[in-house]
C-alpha cells in the first residue's frame, strides 16, 4: 500500500508523517494527508513554529503530582494558581475533561484526575484510579466541596457513586454535575454552553 501511495506522488518520508498524524484522534488517513499539504505549503513560516513547538512540549512535559494534570511545570498553573479557590474541589476522569471544564472559566476551585473510571469489565478498580490520593488531599482538610465531574455513562456514574460512598464519613459537601449533560455523554466533547448549565446546577449527592 505504501509503495502503492508512493507512486501516486509522495514519498517514503511524507507516508511516515501522514501515518503519524493519522494516530492522533479525529484525523483519518486523508485529514492527515491535508495536514501534511499544509505543512508543506507553510514549510517556510509555520512548519518550524510547530516543530520547535512539539520539541518544547516534548523536553518540558510533566505530570503534576497534586492534581494528575498534565503542564509545563509541576505542580501545574492550576495547583499553583493563588486566586484558586482551595476550598472547592472538582474530581474528572481525565486530563481532557479538566480542560473541557475549565474552558468555561465557571468553576473557580482547583482539580483532581482519577485517571480513568472504575469498570469491572475492563479489570479498572479503585486501585487503579487516583482515588487513594484524592482522599489524601481531602483529609489534609481545608477542602469544603467536592464537585463528583464524572461523564453521564454507567461506568462514570458507577465511579461517582463509589467516590461519594467513601466520602460519607468526611466532612465535606459532595455535588455532581446535573442539567445538561446526556446519557452517555463525554465531557470532552460538550459544548461550553452545556458544560456551564452542568456546573451552575450541580446538586448534592445522596
């Protein structure tokens, strides 16, 4: 197939390139071959921002060891962000959905990323999510909300039921997202409209 494409006008190299963009999520094999015309039509100008880009991110990516985020610098602009509200606490599934949900400037607290969702299927249990360090931080104190962020499927809602059974005993008040958000949908991919109507109807659990 490739000496095939090779043939039709692109080399080994540009193949390679192609195969690599067409691995990130939501590009096909011919959205990475726009990209890759693109790149090379802007080869002089933005080609070498992005590659200088990619190669800084590359060096300097970490994992903030508060949060789970993932940044530049640890602990992450969030954590490290005084004007936070340390008082309220917004637990997600995954970096993306911190992003999703702070695009929408509504929520003023800071994060936890669990990593995942419990599901008896996949073999994913507490133990595999950063459940263990979320309850660390809470028992620090300081902390007087925990917003449950979970996505409206049954492994997200089974994980935010468990979260808030363990949060029973602690003095905190436990919320999670409502109005807004459809079965079955993923926070990554809601509109910041219904993402903001999610947050400002939260309601408690229980």
């Amino acid at each position: 197939m490739a000496s095939q494409d090779r043939q039709q006008g692109s080399g080994k190299e540009i193949d390679a390139l192609a195969g690599a963009l067409a691995r990130l999520p939501g590009l096909g094999p011919r959205s990475a071959r726009r990209a890759v015309l693109w790149l090379v039509k802007r080869r002089e100008s933005d080609l070498p921002r992005l590659l200088e880009a990619l190669a800084t991110v590359q060096e300097r990516l970490v994992e903030c060891e508060t949060c789970g985020n993932v940044d530049t610098m640890n602990p992450c602009h969030i954590c490290a962000d005084p004007r936070r509200d340390e008082r309220s606490l917004c637990v997600v599934e995954e970096v993306s959905d911190l992003w999703a949900l702070d695009r929408s400037k509504l929520f003023p607290g800071r994060y936890h990323v669990l990593g995942g969702r419990l599901s008896a299927l996949d073999g994913v249990g507490p133990e595999d999510l950063a459940i263990g360090s979320l309850l660390a931080r809470i028992d620090k104190g300081g902390i007087d909300e925990i917003v449950l962020a979970m996505n409206a499927t049954l492994e997200g809602q089974t994980t935010a039921h468990y979260i808030a059974e363990r949060l029973e005993e602690r003095p905190v008040r436990v919320t999670q997202l409502a109005h807004g958000l459809p079965v079955g949908g993923e926070l990554d991919y809601m509109d910041e409209g219904t993402l903001a109507q999610a947050l400002r109807a939260r309601r408690p659990v229980g």
